[in-house]
C-alpha cells in the first residue's frame, strides 16, 4: 500500500495511516472474495497500484472535479472500483454505486458495512434502468465509469444520469483520444457539445480522464432500452432495418 500513497502523493500527511487502513481492508475483502466469485482478473499483489491508485489518481490530481459534498454515481461499478476508494478516501462526497450482478452487489455491501461507509449507497440495476428511473435521472454532480465499455456507449450510460452542469468522467487508458473522435456525437446527442481529455500520470503507464459536460438535458429517448446501447453504439451509421436508432 506504500507505493499507492506515494503514488497520491500523501506520504507523511495527517490522512495517510487512516487511508492505508481503509484501502487495504478493502483489498483484503476484495482478494478473499474474489477466491468465491468473478470480481477481478488481476494478480493480488497488483491490486493495490492498478485498481486503488488508478482509481483515485484522478481524485487527487483533479481535485477541482470533484467538489465537496458532491453527489456522484459510479455506473457499472464491478468490484466497486472506482467509486469505492473514491467513497473511502472523501468521506464528503455522496456516492451511488450501480450495478447489474447481484453477487456483486453483496459484496459491495458487504464493504460498505465492514468500513462504515455511510456515504456510500448500492443500487442493483442496469445502467439503462438507472438512467430512465425518476430520482435518479439528471440528478448526479458527477457519473463516473471505468474498463466498462467504449466512450460512446459509456456516455449513453453516464450522462442520462448526470444533472445539467454536471459532468461524466470514463477512466480511459492509451486510446483514450481515438475514443474520444469516436463519442462526439454520442456526447453531442446526449447533452454535452464537447468533449476533453485530461492526462492522469500513473507510474509507468498512460492513463487518461474523457471529461464530458453537460450543458442541456438529454433527450428522454435516452439511454435506450437493455442492450442496445452496447450493440448499437450512438454515432455508428444505421442501418435503417433497426426499430431502436
């Protein structure tokens, strides 16, 4: 966990024994259930760097992203990651947990009991339910999503539930710019004119942040029912015969 401190920079601050115990119970939660179910491929000792830094990275060299007392919505969180750490290490910040496997919504819960996390709530749906549900819709300051799917079907996902003024983050490795192109007009269907990338500086690997703001409200069409986001993402041409484009 040293070098995940170290990669936040918060060696030697008042936070970093508190943060440490907290990241590595939930590690430790996350390696022995992982051994029952599918929540993660990755080798245990990989944990730490490559799902609870990357996870928080952006937290601390963006703070500006995340305001305090912010409300924020992970979409298809898996394992929790990376709305958990996020949950751990700002305890201010309001975050929604959505997702679709309920085997993995226990163990969410599971988490959020053992540590505490009363800032932290589990809602097991799909990502198109969420965004169509009355007091979920347009009403996140922040919707955040990572190694779930490609930006123009992720934004599908996102910005349905992210309130006007608010923004969508994806977690994005070296393609993240070609992914970027490839949802502009899935970004400019849903609400938001632009998009811009933003460098993450993870030791020894590229990692970016696809930043979309919302300036208007998101046609109620949108998302489009189970499954079609992914099978037809927006922006790709149509091929006239399909009844949901």
């Amino acid at each position: 966990m040293e070098r995940v401190i170290r990669a936040l920079g918060l060696t030697g601050r008042p936070e970093e024994k508190e943060l440490t115990d907290r990241l590595a119970a939930y590690r430790d939660m996350l390696v022995s259930w992982n051994r029952k179910m599918d929540l993660t491929s990755v080798a245990d000792g990989d944990i730490p760097m490559r799902h609870l830094a990357d996870s928080l990275l952006p937290l601390y060299q963006y703070p500006e992203l995340f305001p305090r007392g912010a409300s924020l919505a992970d979409v298809g969180t898996g394992a929790g990651l990376p709305g958990l750490p996020i949950a751990i290490a700002r305890g201010d910040l309001r975050v929604t947990l959505i997702e679709s496997m309920r085997k993995r919504c226990d163990f969410l819960e599971a988490v959020k009991e053992k540590l505490g996390l009363n800032n932290a709530r589990v809602l097991c749906l799909r990502a198109e339910e969420a965004g169509q549900q009355e007091g979920l819709r347009e009403s996140f300051d922040r919707t955040v999503s990572r190694a779930v799917a490609a930006a123009p079907v992720l934004l599908e996902y996102l910005l349905p539930l992210t309130r006007v003024g608010g923004a969508a983050l994806c977690w994005k490795g070296p393609g993240a710019a070609a992914e970027a192109a490839q949802a502009k007009a899935a970004a400019e269907t849903l609400g938001c004119p632009a998009l811009s990338l933003l460098p993450v500086s993870f030791p020894g690997e590229e990692r970016w942040l696809i930043r979309a703001d919302k300036s208007s409200p998101t046609p109620p069409r949108y998302p489009r029912r189970t499954g079609i986001p992914s099978k037809r993402p927006l922006g790709e041409k149509k091929d006239g015969n399909d009844p949901s484009q």
